[in-house]
C-alpha cells in the first residue's frame, strides 16, 4: 500500500475579506491504476487516492472524485473565497483504509 510521505500545500496566509485565493495542494502517492501486471503476469492490485476535499471552518468549500487515470503524485488546484480568518482542512481518502489529512490557517482582515 502506497502511503503519503509528503504533502504539499501552496496557499496566502493572510487575504482581504472578499478576496478569490486558489490553493495549490500536491500529494505524494504512487496511484497505481490496477491495470499493469508484474513480470510474471499478476495483476498490480489498485491504490488510488479516491476522494480528495477541503472544508473552511466547518463548511465543505471543495470535494473531487479521482479515479485510475489520474497520475502520481495529484496535483489539485481549486479556489476559494476569503470569508473569515480559520482554518481550511485537507482531506483525502483512498483504497485499502488509506486517508490522511493536513490543515492550514487563514487569516483575513
């Protein structure tokens, strides 16, 4: 099972109220399709990140769906708007049990 060694999350610590911030949010993970097979002919059994979202203080902003096709190492990018200062969460969640998550703070003037 493949597991996250390393997350990256590009993101302003500080905005104006109102004001459109994208996030940049790369996770280390091998995503192995379940479509190549070894040497030998067995199958390689499917690890893929599968659902990725970022919650704002409470309240889900973002949710995407990965499937086989995406490569390793997902880079996501999406946009939020600055409401309050907080905390924005990082949540992803795939095959065999595997989930883990991150967090940044925000703070907005």
């Amino acid at each position: 099972m493949s597991k996250t060694s390393r997350t990256l999350v590009t993101m302003p610590t500080t905005a104006k109220k109102g004001e459109v911030l994208e996030i940049r949010i790369i996770v280390q993970h091998d995503m192995e399709s379940g479509f190549r097979h070894t040497e030998t002919g067995q199958r390689v059994p499917r690890d893929i990140i599968r659902d990725f979202l970022c919650i704002y203080n409470g309240v889900e902003v973002f949710r995407v769906e990965l499937h086989p096709a995406m490569g390793a190492n997902p880079l996501i990018i999406f946009s939020t708007v600055a409401t309050e200062s907080g905390t924005l969460e990082f949540k992803w969640s795939g095959d065999n049990g595997y989930a883990s998550s991150t967090s940044s703070k925000l703070t907005v003037t």
